[in-house]
C-alpha cells in the first residue's frame, strides 16, 4: 500500500514562533488531508487539500501532487496549537493511511 | 463538531469480555472506517464499510468485527479482550469510498481500558 512520511517528528517551539511541516507520500494520490490531534485526543480536520494552496488564519496548506509532498505551515504559533499533526491520504481506494504525525510543543 | 457520533466515550472493561462500540456516521455520508490508536501511536485501519458492504480490511483481530447497518450506523465488536486492546477507537465517515475526492471526518473517539 501507500507509505505516508511527516517530518520532524518532534518540534518544540516558543510561543509566537513559525513552523514548516512536511509530509511525504509514495504514490500519487487524488487527496490529502492535516488533521491536529489535540491533547485530549480529538482528530480535528484542518484542511482538505488535493493540490495547490489554503489557508485558514494562521495555518496554511501547500500540497504538491505531483512531487508527491504537503506542507502544512503554522504561524505565530500559540500553546493551544500543541498537539500531534497527521496528514492522511487514500490508499488505493480502501481506506485512508495516515503518516506517523508530528508531535508540536508550544511553551509560552 | 464533525457530525459523526461514537459512543461511549469511555469503557472500562475486564479481560475476556466483549463489548460493542457504535458510531453514526454524518448525515448522507455512505462510508465508515474504524482506526485504532494505541498509546502514543498512529492511527491503524481495521476496517471500512460503504453502503452496508466491507469494502476494505486492515490489520484488524478475528475477535474483532464490525458491521454496518441499514440506516448506515456502524457497531465495531470487541470480544475476548486483552489488555492490549486498551486503545482509542475512532470511526470515521466519508461521503464516498477513500479513493474519491472525498473528506474524511472523525468522531471523538471511544477510549477503552482493559483491566
């Protein structure tokens, strides 16, 4: 099946700071999404995003289908954006595969 | 709110019993998945229903099944439970199969703890 990779896979930052998260996926797919696993354990869609730009306030999403890779941006960061980033994207029809996730601390 | 609906959200549960866990999927929406998240671990499919049929398997237990119903609910089945079945499940529900360009959207979860 599909192989979903995030990087970093850990990142701690300060309060107000950015960061760029990259997820890589091995086959060409026709969607992909970022979902924040917040500390109380709920999976909250942030974007649905097959291709090009989005942005929803602070957060913004590039996906660049055919190089196989999604960006999810977070700017001025602030401690409730802490928590564990997936992307998703469709395996061959079946299901959705989810990457490892990135765990983001922010300390204030 | 995602609109899809699981419950409960927490069981405690003794080695060895069954327990059965339910989820409403968003309204007109045809497929349900169910993942399984062990303690600070990924996600990983077990299975995915569309409009009443399985569609697709994961690594998911022969003590587990699940089904889904007319109305579209789904009930995921758990029995002879281990401790390390102690995990949080998610359903998840799409308009369309995974291989569309459709969204995926998650309920809260049922945590369960095997003691």
């Amino acid at each position: 099946g599909i192989q979903v990779e995030q990087s970093p896979p850990d990142l701690i930052l300060q309060e107000g700071a950015n960061s760029t998260l990259r997820c890589n996926f091995s086959d060409s797919v026709n969607n992909l999404q970022w979902f924040h696993q917040n500390p109380w354990g709920q999976l909250i869609n942030l974007f649905y995003i097959p291709s090009g730009t989005k942005q929803n306030g602070r957060l913004s999403a590039t996906t660049v289908a055919t190089e196989r890779y999604s960006l999810l941006y977070i700017s001025s960061s602030q401690t409730t954006d802490s928590g564990v980033y997936f992307c998703a994207v469709p395996n061959y029809g079946q299901n959705f595969v989810f990457g490892p996730g990135t765990r983001l601390s922010v300390l204030p | 709110d995602s609109g899809v609906t699981q419950t409960p959200k927490h069981l405690i549960t003794a080695t060895g019993q069954r327990v059965t866990l339910r989820c409403s999927p968003r309204s007109g929406d045809l497929s349900v998945y169910w993942y399984q998240q062990s303690l600070d671990q990924g996600l990983q499919f077990l299975i995915q229903y569309y409009n009443g049929e399985e569609r697709a398997k994961g690594n998911i237990l022969e003590r587990f099944s699940a089904q889904q119903f007319p109305d579209l609910h789904s009930e995921l089945n758990l029995s002879s439970l281990e401790l390390g079945d102690s995990a949080l499940y998610f359903c998840a529900s799409s308009a369309m199969s995974a291989g569309a360009n459709t969204e995926a959207f998650f309920g809260q979860g049922t945590r369960l703890t095997v003691v």
